[in-house]
C-alpha cells in the first residue's frame, strides 16, 4: 500500500512533535509537509523546532522544509497542532479547499456540523461529515477530538454509561505540565506547588462529553442528560492527567459489575484492529495505589486510560481514579486514531 | 507570668520539630521535656533529632537531654506528636497519672468522651472533658485535634454549616509530603509523580467533620448529620493541602452570601485573642489561581485556611479549593491552639 | 531619625519585589517611589505586580501609583532591578540627574569606575566613586553588587584569599529556578531535569572574582591574579544556588585552618552593625550532607553563605560546597547591605 | 541458538527491575531464576516486587517462583543486583560452586584479580579471569562493572587519555535519584533541594577509574596514573547522572580535535556488534544547553553517554557536561555488556 502524505498544521509545538514522534513509521500516513507560522518559513523542521518529546527528531522530518498553514501542497490529509488563537479560520480554510483537516484544537469541537470523536465512544457521529460537506462545497470537511482531560474522563464514562446510566459527573483533575505546552507553566508556578485553575479548561470538561456522549439524530448531535461538575488543577508531572471521579448511576451496580463495565469495554477501534488502538482502551488495576503518572501513562503507548480504585461513594455511586497519556491518547495519538478509523470507513 | 512547663511526646518527628519550633518564645508554654524512643535516652535533642523545619535548632531546646514517653517528669502538661502505632496506650498512661495530654494523633479522637476539637468551631465540646476524668480518675485528660486535611475541610465547613446548612461534601485533597513526615514518601513516589491513595486517610476525612460539627448534648456528641465523600492523593509538594470542595447546601445562597459567611467568620479564639489565633481563621483570595501551596501556606504564620475560586457547582451549589498548612494548622499549630483555649478557659 | 525615601527601578520583577519585600520597615530607607515600564503607569502597584515572594504585598506599596523608569521623582536613592536590556542607560541617566544608584544589573558591573561591591570583601573600593562622580557631573553615581552565583562564592573565596593566597579556582554551580526570573524557566525544563547551562552566568562568575578581589590603586581596579573556571547548571530548586568548589592556595593550610579562616570571618558591615548584616557573613556546617537550598538558604535572612564539606582535594588543596540565598544575599539584599554602607560612610 | 539460562540476585530492587526490564526478550539469555531474600521465597515475582520501572512486569518473570540467593539452581550465569551489604559473601559463594557471576555491586570491584568491566574500555582486564579461577579452583568467577558515576566518566575518559594523555580530573556529578533505590532518597529531601552528599561515592569516582583505565601487567592491573577529584551531589532527577567535568590533558589539543576523538570512539562491543552495544558510546552533542537527563537519558536505550557543552577551560585543558543513564548503562545494561562480551569471547 501506498502511504497517505499528510501534513501538519502547527508542527513545531508540542503536540505537533508528539504528531510527528507518533506517525514515524505508521503503516498508513507518511509526514510529507509540516507548516509553521512565518518566521520559520523556509527553513528545515530541525532548525526551528525546539524538540523536547524524545531524544531525536525523526529523521526524514528534521530535513523537511517549513512551509506555511496554507492550503497550497499536495496531501489529502492534514493534521492541526494549531493554537486555538489562530486555529479557526485555518482550519476552516482547508476544509474549503478540500482538504481533511483532522483536529486537536478546541475551535470547531462544538460546531453543530463537526464530528468531536473518540473512536470508542462515537464513531457514529461521523454521519455529521455529510451536512459539513455541504457547508464547505465540497470534499473537505474536519473533524476533531476533544480535550485531553474530557478524552480520559469520557472513555470511562461510556461504558457505565451504557451499562447503568449516569445523572451526576464530579471530577477533580489534576493535569500535567505538558498540557499547558512550552515553555507553559513557569517553574516557580510548578516546583513545591499547585495551581488550581487552568484557564477555560472546566468549561470544556463539563460541556464537551455532553456532546461526546450524545445520540445523532436528525442530523444534529442530541447531547446526553447528564451533568458534570470540575476542579482542575495543575501539577508539577510532566505528562499524564490524573482524575479523581465520583459518579452517580441511574442503575445501582455492584462494585464488581461496574469493574467488569470497565474490563469489558472495546469499541470500534478495537473491532477494525487499527494500528493505534490498543487492545484494552481502559486498563483496570487492583492496586490500592494506582494508576499513577510516571508508572502507568505510557502503558499501550500511551493510548490506553487506566483506572484504578474503584469503589463506593458515600454521596453519589461509585468513584474512581482515572489516568490519561495527556498528548498522546489526550491530543496527537487521539487525532492518530481518528484519522485511522476515517480511513477504515473509507471517508478518507 | 510564670510560664507553664511542658513536655513534647514523639518530640523527634516532624510533627514534634513543629511542636518544639513554634512553641520557641511562646507567651505561656515553655518546652522543657523532650520524649522520644529508647534508643534516644539521655542524648542531648541535638544529637537525634534530623533537624528539618528551619535552620537551626531553638538552642534552648537542642541541649536538652531526651527522656522516654513515661509520665515521670514536672509538667501539667504534655503535647503528644506520637506515631499512631504507640499513641494510643502511652497517652491513656499519661492521662491516668493526671497529665493533660494535647494530641496530634489519631488514636483517641474518636473516643466518645475525648473532644476532637477545632477552638474555632467547637469550643463547647470541652464539655466532654468532665466525662473523662471520671474515666481516668483523677485531673488528667485527652484533648485531639483532627487530622490535618479535615482541620482545613471543617474550618470551611462551619460558616457554610452555621449559614446555610450542608447535606452533601465531595471532597478531593492535593496532600503535602510533610503529611507523611520523614523520610515518609520516597522520592521516587513523588516527582513527575502523583500517588492518589493515602492510608486511612479518606475514612478520616470522611467521618471527622461528622464529629466536630456535631453538638454536644446528655454528656456525648450527635454527630453532623450530612456525608462527606473524599479522594486524598499525595502530590510533590513540600507543605500545605490543597483541597478542591464541592458543597450540597440546605438553603440556596447567592455566591456573594457565601463570601460573606466565609470572610466575616471569627470563632472564640479571636473573641479571647489566644496568642496563635489569626485574625481571620479564614482567608478569602479573589484572584482566579488562588490558593497556592507556595505563596499561601504561610500566611498569618500558617495558621489561617485560605479559600479561593468561591463559584457555583452544577452537581451541587457551590465549589471552592481551599489551602491549610497540614503541619502548622494541620497539627502541631491545632494542638498549640487547642492548649491555648484550655489555659483561657482555665482547664490547665 | 527620619527615613530616606528610595525609589526602586523595576519593581514588579523578581529582584524588585525582593526589595519591597526586604525594605518594609528598614530602619533607614523607605520605599516611596516604584517604576516600571510604561504599560504599568498610574496603575497601583498591586494591580499589576504578580507577587509570588510573600503572601502579601507590603500594605504602603500596593497602594502605590506605578511611575516610569524617569528621573523626575524626589528622592536621591534608586535601588535597580531593572533588566539587562535596559538598565544601561537608565541608570547612568539617573546618576547624571545627581542620583544615587544601587544596581543588581549587569550592565555597569565592569565598569573601570564603578564599584562592584561586596561590603564585607572590599568597602575600599567606594573610592571609585570620587571618579565616577567626575563622569556624571554632580553628585550622582552608581553602585553595583555582583551576579548571585559571583557573591557567594566570592564571599567564601575571602577569607581565603587573605590567609593563604588563591591561585586557581574551579567551581560548579547549582543554581535556583528564582535566579531567571519570573516566568524564566519553563517548567518542563525543570522537573525531573537539569539544564547544564545558564545564559552569560559562566563569564560572569569567572571574571566579577577577579575584581572583587583586586585592589584599588591610582584610581582604578588591579584584578586579582587567580584563575577561575566555571560550570553553570539550572535544577529544580525555587531558591538558593548551591557551589561545589575546589580551589588551589598559594599557602598550604591544614583543614583546620581552612575552618577558623572561614569562621572568623568579619567584614566591615559587621563592624559598623549594618542592619542587614548578618553576624556571620559565613556559616559553618559540620554535617557531612550540609548546606543544603531547602533547609539552610533563610539562615540569618537570607544574608549569610553557608559552607560545608570543607575538605582536602586530590587536584588542588581544598574543596567545599556553599549555599547562597540568591535572590537575597545575592541580589536585592546585597543591594540594600551596600546603600547601608554607603549611608554608614555619608556617602549617601 | 538455545538460550543461556539466567538467574538474577537480588531480583526485586530497582537495578533488580531493571535487569529483568532488559533481558526481557534478548537473543542470548533467559531470565529462569529469581532470587531474593528469605521473605520472599515460594512467593511469585509478581507478589513481593514493588515494580517501578515500565508499566508491566514482563509476563514470563512475573510468574516465576522467588529462590533464596543460593547456588543451588540450574543455570551457569547469574546477574547480582545485590546491596553492597550482603553481595560479598554470596557472590563468592557462587563463584566457588562454579557460576559466572556478573554483578553490579561494588563489593568485589576493587578485588586484585577481579575484572572492573566496560566493554569498550578495558577489555583485555578479562585475562584476570585465569587467575581468578585459581582462586574459586573452578569454572567460576566474578566479573563486576563500575559504579554508574564513574562508568560515565570512565566511557568519556578513555578517548581522551587515548589520543592526549590525563593528568588531572575534576568532576562535579548530579546524581538521579534512582542510584539510590527504593525507597532511597526521601521525597522531602529531593523537591525544591539538592543534597551535597552521597555516602561513599565520591572514593568510588576517584579511585575506580584508575583501575579501569590501568593496564594489564604480570597478572595485575598498574592503575592509570592520574588524579581525579570528586563532588557528588542528589538532585530531583529521576534517572540520569549529570557530571561537570574538567580535564588536564597531557597533549594540548585543539577543541575540534578532542570533540573528533568522542565523536570517532569505539570500542570492541561495536566491533563485536553485541546486542546491547550502542552503535556510538558517545554521543556528542552541540546545542549550548544539552545533554539534559529527561531530553538525553534514554538515546540508544540508555546505553550511550551523551557528551555536550566541550570547551576551553582557564583552570586546566578542557571543561564538558555529560549524561550517563544510570540504571541502564551505569548499572544492569553494564552488567549485561559485559556478560555479552563474555559470552562473544567464550567465556561463558
């Protein structure tokens, strides 16, 4: 098989390196442009970038010319790294010029006509694809994936979801330096401390899984009943959210059936085998003090959530500890995927 | 005045090095018995003790000669910072041969005619004391303060309780490694990492407030009728708790109301103006980042909880983070208070 | 006596919150003026600082109207945090306008005729000021403290250099988050990491010693004659740089004597009992795992270097590890001990 | 090729994790014995190892039955990751009843007719070996590699003392915080500090290389004639020794001659191509900033030391920074290299 050029939009951040870590050697996509903002215009990746994800730059990227985020190059498929200040329009624009622009910026999560995915959870959603066609005239179209706390906490939430039902959400993050990019969080804010507030970030957390868990219907994304409630705070880890969550269930399981919900749990992905999916997209551990960051976020290659410490809650059912790879199954590996089931469904 | 002379049990730990430094200079105790294990005996404090909570050791202090935690030597009174796997029997020890033992530790606070008290919230639970003695025969008795992420979760609790009423409290706590004194959590458990269980912590968290909060009537305590729910996880920072609240209240308040039982709060330690008492036993900060571990854990000498981020809650009413310096409010500093209320009220 | 109103320059930065924090109630100064960039003007200086040194801003401060950098305000002390990109010619406009600069930058450090100040290394060195003064034309001049790293090793090299003659230096420095301002280093460069190199540090410390050091002699500087050579690392620490140094010595001394040198040592400051002088400008630790950043930086406010480790070299004659508080010591207090000097001499 | 059977002493510590980490899957040998102390036998892997270094305890080991450190089992080859406080006896033990023991600790190191193996620095101190067995009167005998400090500087050492001769050595190391097991260093002496000191280490640095870098004559090694002198501090790193390092050389080369003698470095493992030999063992780099223990630790599976920041310096010839992985290639990847050159040469 030939592989798909793809390009990405913002590739200098630190999610567009975890795209390009993450698509060296993927059996599908190939990284044949990657675009930057004007003054790395026409210089080599490796130039320009400031890697920080692993110990080297892939390769054949670091030779790579910049280019801008202009629709002008010959791929199909582009992924967005881009900052959310500049994301919209963008991205807009190559969705008219028909590119597939598969997204990681919090722009077009909650447009009526844009799929916001995780492969587990929604893939039905893709049936927006067709009324954004229409919007764009043409071929184009974007989809995206959520935010990287909102990514943990749905994936566990689906299955108790379908199984029992839930009214009431509480969750308490605490989220990992990464997800604020670089340089992000200064040292003096991290080092011996934590800040409790990230900007704008409850907001998405307590709207976006609405959507995620939301049935289509007439063309429209009917959101789920339920409601949730953030804190999230900012801890000095490197990579890896952790969620304290409390649930109430409509159904009153059994401890152990919330666990088998859990251990269950495949989706679509797991189904069609895709080359990102890991086998178990939600990890149970029986330890009495796990998941935690440095131990268990690269578990699958970072695409698996781990959940640990379930048990009863005295004020709603059930609580748990949630664990997720925040730039890998929370941001670039999560586009990766969904890229990946498009193309199993052929919609690239 | 004469000052009164006391003793510290468990004077090694870091507890007892908080015990020995704020009570340097302090208007009406004077340390002057150190206690520790066997293997301390008739050392000089310098010589064991692994000096960690400030530069140097008070000299007063350092040249005293350790004894064992035997009730043998000419102090009233005692404060015990004793390990929870020896406090319980030493400190009933102390009590029977008259001793008025002020504890740290978690063996006695829930002995139904020990006051677990805050002098803030629950003065009147002094009451208790009448009852203990006719159990130890004789002047002695037990006085605890909680545990320290309670101490910080029931200060906030009371003006909201007082206030509004309260039926439900989901609570998530950031807890310091000072928590789990020394050398406590290893290194490697702590950075890039964060540990999300802490023994026996949640059943603390969730039942203490039921007790403080409770009223005092036909020689026992009813406790609070409301339920708490807690998630306690260790996170790489030196001191102070960081706790993210959410509250069910009985009646509805405005946000603006809610403040304002926060910051007009005052209890019987600021009416009697006890040497440790701040000013305000809480502080209300309005920036959006606010309270820090780092730039909040000191104020007013680490004695007041810092409340920030006062908004409303979806699940709930309203939700709140708040700080406590877990071992100056969180405990030795509680006992000092604690001690301070007894000689106004003219129990010592 | 009444005070002596100052202005600081640059005060919403690290350094200058360091002095309004260290100038709240100082005997002899007191803050009236604060400038800062022009985006700043007329605000309040608590709107628009972000105070991370305290929990709160001197309450007289935060009222003050934030002026520009421009000398137009009355007062005839300045102290200068101002960064390196622009302190070169504000300052010297200051001094030409008559007044009194107290710099922490780097800008005039190495100027033939500005002192470079260490008051207990060489207060003779104020003699430069009598040049200067031809320079600016008037009464105004400028004085100069060293780079952080520089002081505390400079202060160690001292008593050194005057019992047994230095003739080679190596040092490696450890040094705090704190150093490189506020938001400076990235967090993600910090945590779980050190970075082996410091802008500029390395030149600085091998070659502010030499004048130090030097003596004054027909109107200007002699250099020292030793050779220093530096290493500079950044690690996760808020506050305090720590100094592995091994250094050759023209007299062979035993250990011992190495000891008494260093505990002996007085300076002027100590003598004429300055305010923020220590009464130890160098303390000795005895402990074989001492100085370190956490516990020993605050000794004596901050103003004291701490040393340990004092021991014999295979490749030189001794080596020793020191601690200094950076920000303190190393910067804002070093500015406020050399106008104490200056004030003590009627130089101000 | 039938696999060699393995068996690994002190199996469950964090060097004992680690060689288990890295056997899983080589092409020579198998993991078939697992020994710890008394209070782990009968039990499986699984059940007593507090596993800390991937996500997963490789499935084969995990099930394997825990034996006493006894040489009473079915293999020729056992790796010791045993402490210092017992290794002594039992490694002779096993020498005695014929194994090859391959050990990491550092008890035999210093032994006359015991190898102190890197692969690609002294090969040769292999003929030591026939000696040795005269000793045990056997086929057995004890291969040590060095400290992970000094395997560091010894790898970056060698080139030098090659191609331009040493004289003198200073070296400054910032040490992980694994090198210290678990639980080792105390979470409250790693976060916001640096601990100058670590028991032991700094008579390792400067007298193990000496060893290594001597020659083999009449059945013994004349230590190279060079003097090193040593810092050894703790910072809050978690793996990854950092080590400022300042050479005397012999020759005076140019700097691109001695960056040319790095970059050009290899030693019989490359030759050999053995499975864990890393193509270059050193790695030069030439950003101002690098290497860094997050960014660099784990290039070439942390079997490279990488080598950066090589310039001039005023006190001797030349000053550079370097990063060793210390559990890999300062501890069970060393261990292995070695057994793999032992295997290559036949001596297994």
């Amino acid at each position: 098989m030939r592989k798909i050029p793809v390009g990405i939009l913002g590739a200098t951040g630190n999610v567009g390196q975890r795209f390009v870590q993450l698509l060296e050697g993927h059996p599908w996509f190939e990284v044949k442009f990657v675009c930057a903002s004007e003054k790395s215009l026409g210089k080599r990746y490796e130039e320009i970038v400031n890697w920080k994800v692993s110990p080297r730059i892939p390769k054949d990227i670091a030779k790579l010319k910049v280019r801008l985020c202009v629709p002008d190059f010959n791929a199909r498929v582009v992924f967005s790294a881009l900052d959310s200040s500049v994301a919209g329009p963008i991205e807009e624009e190559f969705a008219k010029k028909g590119y597939i622009v598969i997204s990681n910026s919090k722009n077009h999560r909650m447009d009526s006509d844009v799929p916001l995915l995780i492969p587990e959870v929604n893939p039905e959603h893709l049936d927006l694809i067709n009324i954004q066609k229409t919007r764009f005239k043409g071929k184009g179209f974007i989809v995206t994936n959520p935010n990287c706390t909102t990514i943990g906490l749905t994936l566990a939430l689906k299955p108790l979801q379908d199984a029992f039902g839930i009214s009431r959400v509480s969750v308490v993050s605490m989220q990992a330096l990464s997800g604020a990019g670089y340089p992000g969080v200064a040292s003096l804010d991290a080092v011996d401390n934590v800040v409790p507030y990230i900007g704008d970030e409850e907001e998405k957390v307590e709207t976006e899984p609405l959507k995620l868990l939301g049935s289509v219907g007439s063309g429209k994304i009917n959101n789920a009943k339920m409601i949730i409630s953030a804190h999230c705070n900012r801890v000095a880890v490197r990579d890896g959210h952790l969620e304290s969550v409390t649930v109430e269930l409509i159904k009153k399981p059994a401890i152990e059936d919330v666990v088998k919900a859990f251990k269950s749990f495949k989706g679509l992905p797991q189904k069609l085998n895709l080359p990102s999916a890991p086998a178990d997209p939600i990890i149970v551990r029986t330890e009495e003090d796990r998941p935690q960051p440095v131990l268990d976020r690269d578990i699958n290659n970072g695409m698996s959530v781990s959940v640990g410490r379930i048990r009863q809650s005295a004020i709603f059912d059930i609580k748990f500890t949630l664990l997720v790879h925040n730039t890998i199954r929370g941001a670039a590996g999560a586009a990766i995927l969904n890229a990946e089931l498009l193309k199993a469904k052929k919609l690239i």
